[in-house]
C-alpha cells in the first residue's frame, strides 16, 4: 500500500487503507514523509487559495474534462497561484520515481518470501508502483520473475501511453489497474503545467494491447485529486478489493 498524501497518524491504522481485504498480510510503504507532507499542506493552501481567488463559475468551467482535454490554456488567476505548489510537486514527482525504483530492488531480495505481492497506491503512491513496476521489467532477471500480482494505480501523475502501459504489464502475472477520475482538474493542471501533456493515466483510460490492463473509472467518487485521501474506501469497493473496515486494536 503506497500512498500519495500524508494521513492523519491518530489513527493507528492509516485510515485510506482500512477496507483493503486482498490479504490478511499488509503494509504500508512509508517513504520520503517530509517532502509528502510538504505537498500535502501545499495542495491544501493551493485548493483554499483557489476558492478565493477564483469564481465559482469559472472554475467550474475548469472542472469540465472536456476542457481540460482539449486545451492546455488554463486561466491567469489559476496560473498566478502555482507559485505555492510548484516546487514541493516536483521534489516530491522525482523522488517518487526514486522511491520506485528502489522498491523494484528491495522486492528482488525477497525479504517478503516467495509469496506473490499486489500493489495499490494513489496519486504520488502510484507513480512509486509505476516506476517500480518499469525497474521490474527492465531487470528482466530470475530475481524479477513471478514477484507482482497485481497492481492499482488510481490518480497516477504518469503517462497514459498504450506501449509504456503494455511493457508495465509484463511486470505482473494477473491485472494491471488504472483508476482514473475525469474530475481531477488537479492533477491535469500539475501535470500539465510541469509536463506540458495531457497524456496523464489518473484523468483518462490508458490504451495497450494487453488483457491484463483494466481502466476503472473512478469519476463518481473522485471529484478532486484530495477526494484519494478520504475515498479510498469507496475506491477499493469499486475495484473489488474492499470489505468490512478493519477493527482496530489499541495495544495499551
């Protein structure tokens, strides 16, 4: 489990992840917590700026995947207030793509044993799995072989590209799982204004010739790239890895 906002640590049990029911045996990636808490409060002043800066009217104008799909102009008093989610968004893009390919290797060790592995993560989480799962490929070694199941990719700030997408895919033995929410006018402006593309697998289906790539359309949950952090319930639900939230046990 890999995820792509700081969460609240009363919880004990990160509270995104309580429903997850694919395995009884569980964890949770905890990477570069600093620079993701940093983006995290970034993006909460960036959206509470947004809100005053900009007309209601307007932004929903913006909020319209065909919009966003079709231009990469996006209005002045938008583009005025990227100042605040800049730098703490690129740190944190390419120590994501670092922490991925790391994770590649510390899975090639085996520590976890011999059981297959499924990753899940959102947002930032999910370009670590991206990565990983690229490294993974390009090992292409023994040690490689047979260690992912699955993967779920939801909100990824990735490439949508059918042939990065269908390489992916030799990663892992089962699926391969883009969650995507055309609603994420977030991420299609970070992306971008940062990568000048609209090519990003978290609003849009991904392409690839292989049967193991599954788009899951996440637009009536997610309305906004923060809904992950809060929606990962509902989210797991709807791709099928969700149960009865988890009791948690206070060790006291």
């Amino acid at each position: 489990m890999v995820s792509g906002l700081t969460e609240d640590k009363k919880l004990g049990v990160p509270g995104n992840w309580k429903m997850l029911s694919y395995t009884d045996e569980q964890y949770l990636l905890q990477y570069e917590s600093k620079h993701l808490a940093l983006f995290t409060n970034a993006l909460s002043n960036f959206l509470k700026d947004v809100a005053v800066s900009m007309a209601a009217d307007e932004l929903v104008r913006y909020t319209i995947f065909s919009a966003l799909a079709t231009s990469l102009t996006w209005p002045l008093t938008l583009l005025s207030l990227t100042s605040v989610i800049d730098n703490p968004w690129s740190v944190c893009m390419a120590r994501s793509k670092a922490v991925g390919m790391h994770l590649s290797w510390v899975l090639t060790q085996r520590l976890h044993g011999d059981r297959p592995v499924t990753l899940v993560g959102y947002g930032l989480g999910a370009r670590v799995i991206f990565f990983c799962l690229l490294d993974l490929v390009k090992r292409n070694t023994a040690a490689s072989a047979g260690i992912l199941e699955n993967a779920v990719m939801c909100g990824a700030p990735v490439t949508s590209h059918h042939m990065v997408w269908d390489k992916l895919s030799r990663a892992v033995s089962g699926r391969i799982i883009n969650g995507y929410s055309s609603n994420d006018w977030v991420l299609s402006f970070l992306y971008k204004t940062s990568r000048a593309t609209r090519n990003v697998a978290g609003i849009k289906p991904v392409g690839g010739n292989s049967k193991k790539i599954v788009n899951v359309d996440l637009s009536s949950i997610i309305t906004g790239h923060a809904d992950y952090a809060t929606k990962m319930g509902d989210v797991l639900n709807v791709i099928g890895m969700a149960r009865q939230p988890m009791e948690i046990v206070s060790a006291s």
